[in-house]
C-alpha cells in the first residue's frame, strides 16, 4: 500500500490527552468487569494542511468501525498514538488528495473506478467496502461546505475545508458506544473536544448527532446551557464557544436528499446570523 506521511495532526499536549484517554478507558472498564475484547479509537482526521484555517470542524458521534484499535489486556504506549494517527492522517498524495478525500473516492460503487482511471495504486490504497453515499453525516457534510463556500456540489473540494471529528473517540467494533462506555470516557472526551475547538480555532462547529449526545458536553463548557431556544426545526442546540458557533442537530434515522438539504438550510440560516443572539 503506497502510502505517504501524515498530512497534519494535533499538539503534543492533544497527544497526550489522547494516550490518556485511552489508559483511563483501559483501566475503568477491566476494573468494572466491563471490558469487550477489542475497541476501536479515532484521532481526529484533517482535510486542511498543516498551517492551513479550517472554518468548520464538523462532528460526529463516535465510529463503527475504524482502522486503529486496541484490545483492553495489552498496554498501550506513544507508539500506539502514532499509529492512530495515521489512521486517519495519512493520504494519496499522487492525486494531491487529503486525509477526507477517502469519502470521495468511496461514495459510491462507481467512484472508485473513475479514480482508477486517474491513477492505477489508488485501488490499493483505498481497499474498504464503506459506501460513503449512505450516510447522512456524509451527505449533510460535503453539501454544507459546498454550499457555504458556492462550490459545485459535483466537485470534491469540500474535503479541503474541514476537520473531521468525532464527540467520543473510543468504541467497540461495528457498533456505537453504550452508555456505560460513553460515561466511562466522558471526562476525556470533554477534555479533547474542547483542545480541538482550541487549537482549530473554527468559525463553525457543527455537531451531526443529536442534543442527546451533547448536552454532557454543554453542561461542563458553559456556564448557561442550553443558550438559545425557538431554534429551526432540525437543530437542538445553538451555543458559543470561545469565537466558534456551535450548531447541533438532530440525527434522523433516514434522510433522502430533500431532508438532508432541509439540515443544510437550517444550519446555514443560522451561520448567516452575524450574532446568535438574534436566535
């Protein structure tokens, strides 16, 4: 597999808080009998270059399913972080592509055979089955970004304009966390979920999954939680974190394209706000 060096990643200080995210974890769940065999863990991953702004760092709720991982019993170290982000910093460079152009590449069956034409290795290098056209965090992404900037929704360069983030970083395969797995992380995630809102330092945080799964994190950053109410239809929070929006929405089961580009409109009608008070 061809492939490059990391295309960017966080601070030594977010590495750390990362690694321990991950001992804490190991520790709680062997302590409380609670432990799966094996569990995924995902670094945040970079569609914008080192030193490049991203103005949106966009959230989901943890991965089913992710390259880097760990099993409970064996020790975790620095070099594991180092692979984990890889997992999802690594890129094809031959086409000038990022870390997130993996989900052009995989949006659907057809789309891997029009980058082969392109260049011949990138059929090594993206191997996985994932069917990106599926998704609703996916979909609502790639039209949102294309949308804010005027880009054509057919393009890829959305990709380029973003951080991919995940609220809880820990999860067992093929599977959301449970709520036990959710509250034994929950202090870390808070902890790296406000390192990242510091260092990418967006205009837009846009959260794609429920006010469920935020509210722990609204509660413990900010001092009046919830902000705002009458909000738009699809969207259950609207906060302010240091200079970033915070825009949560719901999370549907199933959203066809009208539904998806009725989440669109609603979060940009509330990035246009020059002021959420006005909310």
């Amino acid at each position: 597999m061809e492939k490059q060096k990391n295309y960017n990643q966080f601070s030594k200080e977010y590495n750390a808080l990362y690694l321990q995210n991950i001992l804490s974890f190991q520790k709680k769940v062997k302590e409380n009998g609670r432990a799966r065999d094996y569990y995924v863990d995902f670094y945040p991953s970079f569609g914008v270059a080192e030193n490049e702004y991203a103005d949106f760092l966009i959230y989901g709720q943890a991965v089913n399913g992710w390259i880097s991982g760990f099993e409970p019993e064996k020790v975790v170290t620095d070099a594991h972080v180092d692979k984990s982000i890889a997992s999802s910093n690594e890129y094809f460079e031959p086409l000038g592509h990022n870390p997130l152009d993996w989900v052009n590449v995989q949006w659907d069956k057809y789309s891997m055979e029009e980058y082969k034409l392109k260049h011949e290795g990138i059929k090594n290098y993206y191997s996985g089955k994932y069917r990106a056209n599926r998704s609703f965090f996916w979909n609502v992404t790639y039209k949102l970004i294309n949308d804010f900037y005027g880009f054509n929704r057919n393009e890829p360069n959305w990709s380029s304009k973003m951080v991919w983030s995940n609220l809880h970083k820990i999860a067992p395969e093929d599977a959301n966390p449970n709520d036990y797995e959710t509250n034994v992380q929950m202090d870390y995630s808070i902890k790296l979920f406000e390192q990242e809102i510091k260092e990418v330092n967006p205009k837009f945080c846009i959260i794609l999954t429920n006010g469920k799964w935020w509210e722990p994190f609204g509660k413990a950053l900010l001092e009046k939680f919830p902000t705002h109410n009458h909000l738009p239809s699809k969207i259950d929070y609207c906060e302010q974190i240091r200079s970033t929006k915070i825009i949560v929405t719901k999370r549907p089961r199933f959203a066809g394209h009208d539904l998806q580009d009725m989440f669109v409109n609603q979060i940009l009608s509330l990035i246009n706000q020059s002021d959420f008070k006005n909310v």
